[in-house]
C-alpha cells in the first residue's frame, strides 16, 4: 500500500509539474481513523497529502461537474474502476470532454464499508487501527481486535466486476487481474411475492429522512435542480411521509437508470443505513437485458434511455 | 403491512378509479371512434389528453398512484405510427424500466399498463379499457403509495 501512495504522489507531482494537469481530485487522511476526505491538488508540493488504501471510498467523479472544479483548466482525477466508469458515463453524456481530463488509474482492492466495521466492533468508538497484510487490527478504549479485511469490504467492491478503470492515461500499481474471484452480491428478492417485497422496501425505505447524502454523494446526479429540490411545480412533498419518501427513491432510481455504475457510494452515503443497491442492481440488469447496456464502460456509447431501438422488446404493451 | 390488497368482496360498491394518458393522434382518436361507434365500454377511466406518448414523464404515472388512482392506463401511437415519429420509441424504453422498477418494489403487474391503441381501433380501445378495469377491479383498491 505504502508503496502505491509513493508511487500516486510522484505521479501527481509529474503531472503537475510537466503542466500535464492543472488540478488533481485526490483522496487525504481524514480526520477520524476509517476516512479519507477528497482533496484538490493545484501545488506539487501539497501531492504529500494523498493517500490510496481501503478508506478512499468516495466516488470522485462527482467533483468533475463543479464549476469552481472545472474554472480550473484541465483536471487529473485518481479514479478506482468504479469512479473510472463514472467519468465514462460523465463523457457518454456529453458532460466532460475526454481531452479534459487525464485519468490517473489506481490498483483497487476495494473499500470498507464503516457499517459493517462498527458492527464488528459493537459500535465502540476506535482510536486507531494497523494493517498487517489482510488483517486489521483495530483499537479504542477497553478492546482491541483484529479483522479480516474482507468482512468488512462494501458490498459494492464484493460484487464489483471492473476494478479498473475502464479508461486512463496512467496507472498507478498493477491493474487488479479481472479473473480474480469477486463474487456478486445475491438478494432473494426477485423470489418474494410483490406484497413481500412491497414490505421489505417499505421497512428499508422507512428509515430514509430525507437528507439526500445519497444524491449528494451520487457521481451522476448532477442535475442543476433536483426535482425534489422543485417548488414550481413541486412534484412531490418534502417531509418524510412514506409515500413521498418511496417516489423520491424511486424517481432516483429511474434518473439513474442505464447510468448507475454500482459504485455503493449512495448506500455508503446514507446515515441511516439504507440499502439502496438492489434497486440500482435491478435496474442496471434491465438495461443490460433489454439495450445491451453496461454504464461507463465505452466512451463512443449513446445513453440507452436517449436511444431506441424498433427491435426494442415490448412483451408489455397491449 | 402484510394486508395490502383488500379481498374484493369487502368493496361491493367499490369501482376503481383509472387514469387514461392518451396520445391525441392515434390513442385518444380511438377512444372517440369507440364512442362514436356506440362500443361499450366500462365508465372507469378519466383521460388525460397528451400530444404523444413520449410527453409521459414516470412522474405522472407515480403522481397518480400516490393521489389515489387505482390504475393507469398509458396508451400511443403503434411503434412506427407516432405523429412525431420517435417519440413512442423513446417512450417504450421508459416504460419498460418503470414498469419493471414499479415490480420490483412491489407494486402488483396490473396497476400500470401500456398500450398502443391506434385510431381506427375503436374496438381495440374498448378491448383495453375493459381488461384493465378487470384487472384493476381483482386488485382492489390502491393501498401501496397513496398518500395519507
Ligand atoms: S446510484 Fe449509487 S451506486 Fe449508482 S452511481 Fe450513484 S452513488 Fe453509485
Ligand atoms: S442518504 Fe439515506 S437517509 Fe439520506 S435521503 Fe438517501 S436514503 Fe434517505
Ligand atoms: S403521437 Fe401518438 S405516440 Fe407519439
């Protein structure tokens, strides 16, 4: 690891220094043991700050559509493979241009999920944690306890299936072997009645309050005005009332249809622990079955939900 | 939460509410070409008029769910027949996806329906309008997403 980040600065300095970049999207240590907080890199001399390990789990594309990003000229951004296919799908939709960015490829081994790693830990407060190889020895007042790293990897990562950036100028650390064993993620759902699963969404759904971290931390919700942010007309009430809440997850299902890369950075986002990938796994089944679609992974591509097709099935319609 | 559909018998005087989004070119035509031809057909539906299927945006559909619709009806141009050419096809796209996601979460298969109904189908038209009162009417009244 130690080695990657050694690597990843001297990079970024390179590319700073020959003006290859005028800006680099990176990750830093956070402030509590576990996070990292995105950092905007402008001055070689601040590249010492970055980090790449398990902690770096947001979705960095998302900075790609801030102005105050963009005035800055031409951007290097460290993209893991889902944050790689998320800058894809950003140039599939006409939002960046290749030519803007410089894609600075890392080896991903995948992220933590601090969900499942307060679990682990009974939800103690840790003061400081080591890595020994796949074992992470964690500490806090009264207890200290090793884990297996991949306990408490995101479901996401788990299931992930293009590691890599699917696009990139440079690549920091071996690209990850795609043959490596990453299994998906199965949820029984699809085997439940509708009244079951209208239950299970309904728990899940009843826990939102309405923050919209999920949106916030989504890489592809860059609309200028949300519609849940719309007043004129106002489509749906604010407050958290259950059926409200339910629209507002399933019109940003559908906003994120054929464009969702399964990142878990929604789900990651979320401060009250909903699950929200099986509603994006199901669609990007969909599309893939339907349109031959798989988001972010083809820079030539047409957006499915811009683009038809006559053979389209349409088993549905009278 | 487990007693969503109310068995039909509790409802003997209970008639579903059904909204019809009709395209003006082919879908709404039919409809009047049922009534001019005095084909019967059941008195469930309210419709709202759009320019082409394509105007339907999902929100419309889950605004009608939530205000109490029991169904919804989306009806247009047969593929290849839209007034505007494209639009049905980039309407068929989006009604798979909503469709498919409105399952998912639990939503029963008739609530939202599709058809394309063209302007001499006068009797297609009553055939539709029929099965998806039938079907709405085995369902019972909307219970998931209506706003209370
Ligand atoms: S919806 Fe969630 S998983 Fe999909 S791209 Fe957005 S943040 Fe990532
Ligand atoms: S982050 Fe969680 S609580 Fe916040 S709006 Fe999204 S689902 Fe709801
Ligand atoms: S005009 Fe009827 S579907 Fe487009």
């Amino acid at each position: 690891m130690e080695n990657i980040e050694e690597q990843l600065r001297e990079t970024v300095k390179k590319l700073l220094k020959e003006k290859k970049v005028d800006l680099v999207i990176g990750y830093s240590k956070g402030t509590l043991p576990f996070h990292s907080t995105p950092v905007f890199i402008a001055d070689e001399k601040d590249a010492d700050n970055l980090i790449f390990d398990f902690t770096c789990g947001n979705n960095l594309a998302k900075y790609l559509q801030k102005s105050k990003v963009k005035n800055h000229g031409k951007i290097g951004i460290i993209a893991k493979g889902c944050d790689g296919r998320s800058i894809v799908q950003h140039i599939v939709e006409n939002q960046i241009k290749r030519e803007e960015v410089v894609i600075i490829g890392v080896h991903c081994d995948g992220v933590i999920d601090i969900r499942k790693l307060e679990e682990k830990v009974g939800r103690k407060e840790i003061l400081k944690y080591q890595v020994e190889n796949d074992k992470i020895i964690v500490e806090g007042k009264g207890f200290k306890k090793s884990l297996s790293k991949q306990d408490i990897l995101s479901d996401s990562c788990i299931a992930c299936k293009y590691p890599n950036s699917p696009v990139y100028d440079v690549f920091v650390g071996n690209p990850v072997p795609i043959a490596e064993p990453r299994k998906p993620i199965t949820n029984n759902l699809e085997s439940l009645s509708s009244d079951e699963r209208w239950a299970y969404f309904e728990k899940e759904i009843s826990k939102c309050i309405r923050c919209y971290a999920c949106r916030n931390a989504c890489p592809l919700c860059y609309c200028e005005e949300c519609f849940v942010d719309q007043s004129n007309p106002q489509w749906f009430g604010k407050s958290p009332n259950l059926s409200d809440t339910m629209i507002f997850h399933i019109v940003r299902t559908l906003h994120t249809a054929g464009r969702c890369v399964s990142c878990g950075a929604c789900t990651r986002a979320c401060p009250t622990g909903v699950n929200l990938a099986p509603l994006g796994i199901r669609m990007e089944k969909e599309i893939k079955d339907r349109f031959g679609y798989t988001a972010g992974l083809d820079t030539e591509a047409t957006p499915p939900m811009a683009d038809w097709n006559e053979e389209d099935k349409q088993e549905f319609i009278m | 939460m487990t007693e969503h559909r109310t068995p039909n018998t509790e409802h003997r005087n209970w008639e579903p509410k059904i909204l019809a989004f009709l395209c003006n070119w082919c879908s709404y035509a039919g409809a009047d070409l049922a009534g001019v031809s005095r084909i019967q057909y059941p008195p469930n539906i309210r419709v709202i008029r759009v320019p082409c299927s394509g105007r339907i945006n999902s929100t419309f559909v889950l605004k009608c769910l939530q205000n109490g619709f029991d169904g919804v009806l989306v009806s247009g141009c047969h593929p290849g027949d839209c007034h505007y050419i494209t639009g049905n096809y980039y309407a068929r796209r989006k009604f798979a996806v909503l469709k498919t996601l409105l399952e998912f979460i639990g939503i029963e298969p008739g609530r939202v329906q599709f058809s394309w109904v063209s302007a001499g189908e006068g009797e297609k038209f009553a055939e539709v309008i029929k099965k998806v009162t039938e079907d709405v009417k085995k369902l019972g009244p909307a219970k998931k997403l209506v706003k209370i």
